[in-house]
C-alpha cells in the first residue's frame, strides 16, 4: 500500500478493511460471484477487481474458472490452523462434551463471544437420528440463542446492553426478543439464576440451555449448552438436563488452565 492510502475512523486502512470484509463474507455465506460481493459489501466495482485479484493472487481466496465463485483459499486456512486462542479450553472441554451428549442424548455446544456474535468452537453431536444440524466455526447473533445470553450474561451490565445496542436484532421466529431493554432483562435474569433459555428463538422446533463456562478476563468468554427438538423437552425440561450440564461444566473449569478463568 502506498503512503497515500486512505484512512477511515481509528486510523484503520480502507482497503484493508474492504478486504477483511470480503473475506468474512465468503467465509460466512460461501461461494460468491463478483457481482454478489460488490452488492453485499457496497464495494466500488473499480477498487473490487483489484482487491479481489490480490487476495488470489496471495492465496486468501480461490476463483473457480467455471462457475467465477469466490471460496476461502488455502492460506486463510493455514493462518487459522496457527490460532490457539481457545485450544486448550477445546482439548479438555471435548471429552467432557462428548461424556455430557451420551449422558442427556443431546447435541452439546461449546461457543465463545465475539462482539454482539457466539462462535461455536467445539459441538458433540446427540446419536439420535433428529437433531441440530450445527458445525464448528458457525456464528450467530447472541440475543436469539441461549448460549448468547449465557455469554453476555458473564461482561458487566453496561457492556452487554452497549453490544445489545450496537447493531439491528432481526426476528427469526414469532418468540425471538428484539426489543433492547427486554432483552437486557434476559440476560440480567440468566446473570442471577446462571443459565439461559433459548424457547424456540432462533429455530421452531428447537430448545436450549446453556450455563456460563469461563472468562478470562481479556476477551475469552464462553459458555456451555444442551440443544434439543422441543418434541423431546419433557415438562421437567430444562432442569431434567440442567445438573448434567452444570455438572460437566464444572468439571471443565477445574481442568482448565488457570489463565481461562476471570482474575480473582
């Protein structure tokens, strides 16, 4: 880049951020044609050509001469393989995770917080032939999942309703809370109790608990969950599997590293 380049707020670089844009956008929705990336992130079609033929041209993003779709390219995934922010929480929640589906016959969920966002690092799916159809590396907002909430449960009051805040929360069914104060609420009451529902907010058909897992206090912020088809939620649900999950938790936070937990 030249001395000239541009700046937007903060100092950050345009053209870096329009191609750290373009990267999330393939990552999160796949294939893409050129067309559909200038629509999506409102590119200039003059500056996108050439972002996009220097991301190929440094492996960040594939081109298939067929179909002119974008996918992620392999040096995207050789820089993901060196991230281990959360690795060690994984290698010792997985087995516990794994133990917890068979137990409850469930799929379980390990996410982390990523701004108003949970990623889902670790899932073990449930053995019965209907369950969540989920993979590792998803993203969802948090205010419409019960895993979201237990995360936004664990950052101060003030933070968690700044997040809330910062962006549009769409309605995915008749039960998602969209209104910012209510949802506030939700989240202050799965602070007290320290677990959180997810009553078909996200998907029809589809439930979930989920109870704080660690926090360590510079942005590693996760939370465990059990996901279920309302069919099989019983009239005890959730607390027939809330001492399972809570119990597995706990086991999880006395293996892990004592830097994954919140100082003090």
């Amino acid at each position: 880049m030249g001395a000239t380049e541009r700046t937007t707020g903060g100092g950050s670089v345009k053209s870096a951020g329009r191609a750290l844009a373009i990267l999330d956008a393939v990552a999160d929705r796949g294939p893409l044609r050129f067309n559909e990336l200038v629509s999506l992130l409102d590119l200039p079609r003059s500056s996108a050509h050439g972002l996009l033929q220097t991301l190929v041209d440094r492996g960040w993003l594939d081109l298939d001469a067929d179909t002119r779709r974008y996918t992620i390219g392999l040096r995207a995934w050789h820089v993901g393989q060196a991230y281990t922010g959360h690795g060690d929480l994984v290698a010792v929640a997985k087995p516990v995770m794994d133990a917890l589906a068979r137990d409850v016959g469930e799929t379980v969920q390990l996410a982390r917080l990523d701004g108003i966002e949970n990623v889902y690092i670790a899932i073990s799916e449930s053995a019965q032939p209907m369950r969540l159809a989920s993979t590792v590396g998803a993203r969802l907002l948090a205010h419409s999942t019960g895993i979201g909430k237990a995360l936004l449960a664990q950052l101060d009051p003030q933070e968690s309703a700044r997040l809330v805040r910062s962006v549009a929360l769409p309605r995915f069914t008749e039960h998602t809370v969209t209104d910012p104060g209510e949802l506030d609420a939700l989240v202050a009451q799965a602070r007290t109790r320290g677990f959180a529902l997810d009553d078909e907010e996200l998907l029809i058909g589809c439930r979930c608990v989920a109870v704080p897992l660690t926090d360590d206090g510079n942005g590693l912020v996760t939370a465990l969950s059990v996901t279920a088809p309302t069919a099989r939620c019983g009239p005890d649900w959730p607390h027939d599997v809330l001492g399972e999950l809570r119990t597995a938790a706990g086991i999880i936070r006395a293996r892990t590293p004592t830097a994954l937990h919140r100082p003090g």
